[in-house]
C-alpha cells in the first residue's frame, strides 16, 4: 500500500506507532519537490547534479552539459523536502556558480511552509484550515454575468445579506466591470456606486468586505465606510498609491496577475513560460509591497484567471495552480462562469454553473485557498463536501 494524501499519512503514522515528534520528519519525506533552476553554465549543472547525487537526490540537466557541448542549461533537481536544508548545506561549500543558488533555494524552503493566516478587521484569519469562499458582488451595469442586478444600492444589500446567509467567507464589492475590452471607470463614478452600499452593508452583514478597485482613491474611501480588504486586480501596478495605503492601513491585499489593462488583454496574448511568468509577476507584486511597507503576511495571491489568457492558459493556471505555492502565500482563484468555461462546454454564462464548480473543486484540490465566485451556496456546499473527501475536515 501506498499512502498517497497528505491528510492521511498522520493517521497512518499514528497506526504504525510513530513518536510524534518525528511526524513533520516524515511530512517533509513525503513530499518530493521537482525544483526548476534556469541557466546554469556546464559547469554548475554538472556540479549541481553531482552534489544531489550525493545527497540522495537527483537533477536532471541536458544531455550535452556533460560533455560541455551545451555550454548552458537548465536544471531540475528532484528531492524531498526533509532533504533540502541538507542540500543546501552542501552546495553552500562548491563554487559560486551554484552556491548562489542558496538563498532562493532557503527561501523556497521557507515559503513551502508558510502560515496562511492573515488578519482582516484585528481578527487572525487562518485561511490554510479549509478552503474559503469569496462571494461576488458587482454594482455595476455592464458586468460580464450579474451586470445590472445589482446597480440599486437596495438589491445589492439584499445579495449581500444574502450571500453572508449563504456561508460566503468574505464579500468582494466592485464598481467596476474588469470584462475583456472593458473601460475604465473613473473613481467618483465608482465611488458613487460602491458608497451608498457599503454603509447599507456595514449595519446588517458581519463578514468581511473587500472593494474590488485599482484606485488607492476608491479603496481609501471603500475602507472609510468598513470594508477590510483591497483586491486589486493589477497587483499593485495600477495605482502607485496603493502600496502606500495598504502600509498605512495594514488591511490585506488581493494581488492579481494582469498582464495588459483589461480594454487590450485580450488582442495579443502569448506567453514563452506561462507559470514562470505569472510567478514572477506576483513575486515582484509581493516585493513591490513590501519595498512600500505592507506586511507580506497580509498579501493573497491570483493567477488573474481569464485576464490576458486563452483557453489553454486557464487549464494550464489550474491544473498547476500548486506550483504558486512557491510564493510562501495563500491563493485566490476567481473561474466564476468565465469564458473558458463556456469555451470547454460551449454554453453562455448563465449555464455555466456546473463547470464553475468543476473549476473550483479542481482548484481547492491543487492549492486555492479562496474562491471567488458568483453563486455562494453552490461552491460552499461543493468545496465543503471536496474538503471533506481530501482534507477529511
Ligand atoms: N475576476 C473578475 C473581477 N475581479 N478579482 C480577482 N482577484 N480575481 C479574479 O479572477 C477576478 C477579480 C472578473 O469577474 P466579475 O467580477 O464577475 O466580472 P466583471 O469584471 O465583468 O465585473
């Protein structure tokens, strides 16, 4: 038998009789890591594939470094993570065109075990214990699915209301359609959206609200009148401001990948290394932050699902989704009815429930730790039942 779940291995462990105080020992040995390092010299890939030999692990590197025929080359090294402290230890002793590969390498140890937690409204948040859920809240005319239902101050209050019944985790209020080929909403106009509702939330619904904005003007505003959270969808490079505020505030933070403003993301979308780009762009978004101030700890992480990607970028994003983990943060997901869920099935967003629940299972199982979603009550009865089967919680 081979123990394959993370959430079983300490209930075989207890089975066996293992000392307890070994279990994290174990945890670690249970995982293997297959770590990409790019643009070695022939030289470092052979000594970094003969120091993992060494070690007990291995790296696989291309097939004329050896010879020195290539004179560069990438690498990937495979090991467990109980392994990787040892590693390092070892490869901080060779020359340094593979001991410099040591503190990345630390910290990608230290981010594979991050706390999750974050603190929305003084209260610590751990969002690592199950898998949340972020309920949609559009007060606009134009959104892609619920544009215009909720454009009335009185109906957006009810859904609120409605979706905190529900068991959303955090609702997320925006005043401006981020649609392909959409426009830009100036701040007055969104403010003059998002006001009116956020004071007729703020006496009834007790969970967590965040203002879904780019504007530092439009979310100082929005947590003026009790929201406790900012998502902004350009990960802190649409408004210089905006670090500064969430320093100053410290309420957590949503960064998203977006790789071109959403009026053009869509015309010219091609990516060399997807998920090594999307990785680079959040990790500069996180170093943007914390340059400004902002606690990395109140920062959550979002591949930007469908913003400056095709069908074959959304399937890659969540079907990887776990190698964000390498980041050190909790992870947001938004597949809410989107187009490529419309593109697998060939149906129009108001048939798109089904294959958003797909989409979220599927993104829990490979790391999400929040949802962002437009129908509450199904993907918190979906990701309650996958949380039991996977985490058994
Ligand atoms: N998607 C949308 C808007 N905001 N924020 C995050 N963090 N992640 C997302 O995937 C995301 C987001 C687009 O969806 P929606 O709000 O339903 O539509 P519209 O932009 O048309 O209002």
């Amino acid at each position: 038998m081979s123990v394959d779940n993370d959430s079983d291995l300490d209930r075989e462990l207890a089975r066996v009789g293992a000392d307890e105080c070994c279990w994290p020992i174990f945890r670690d040995k249970h995982r293997s890591l297959a770590i990409r390092v790019a643009d070695l010299s022939a030289a470092g890939a052979n000594i970094l594939k003969q120091t993992a030999l060494a070690c007990g692990a291995d790296c696989a590197v291309h097939r004329d470094a050896v010879s020195g025929r290539k004179k560069r080359s990438d690498a990937i090294l495979f090991l467990d993570r109980r392994r990787l402290g040892f590693f390092c230890g070892r490869l901080r002793t060779q020359p340094p065109c593979v001991s410099r590969l040591v503190p990345g390498l630390e910290e990608l140890g230290r981010n594979l075990a991050p706390d999750l937690a974050i603190t929305v409204g003084g209260r610590r948040l751990d969002l690592g214990s199950r898998t949340h859920v972020m309920g949609i809240l559009n007060v606009t005319p134009d959104s892609f699915y619920d544009g215009g239902r909720h454009f009335d101050p009185g109906p957006a209050v009810a859904r609120a209301e409605e979706m905190a019944g529900e068991g959303a985790d955090f609702i997320d209020i925006g005043a401006e359609s981020t649609r392909p080929g959409s426009d830009r909403v100036p701040p007055n106009k969104q403010l003059a959206r998002l006001l009116p509702v956020l004071r007729g939330i703020g006496r009834r619904v007790k969970v967590p609200v965040s203002v879904d904005t780019t504007s530092a003007r439009v979310a100082r505003a929005a947590l003026d009148a009790g929201a406790a959270l900012v998502n902004d969808v350009s990960g802190l490079a649409g408004d210089p401001k905006m670090a500064r505020l969430l320093a100053k505030t410290g309420v957590p933070c949503v960064v998203m990948h977006l790789p071109a403003p959403p009026k053009t993301m869509q015309r010219r979308v091609r990516y060399r290394d997807l998920m090594q780009e999307v990785v680079d762009r959040l990790a500069g978004a996180i170093a943007r932050a914390e340059a400004a101030g902002v606690e990395r700890g109140q920062l959550v992480v979002d591949p930007g699902i469908g913003f400056g990607k095709r069908l074959e970028h959304n399937l890659e994003l969540l079907r990887r989704l776990g190698e964000l983990r390498t980041l050190g943060r909790p992870v947001l997901v938004g597949p809410s009815r989107k187009a490529f869920i419309g593109q697998v099935l060939g149906l129009e967003p108001p048939d798109r429930l089904e294959g958003t629940l797909a989409a979220c299972v599927v993104a829990a199982r490979n790391g999400a730790n929040i949802l962002r979603v437009h129908d509450v009550e199904a993907a918190v009865r979906a990701l309650r039942v996958a949380d039991a089967i996977e985490r058994r919680a």
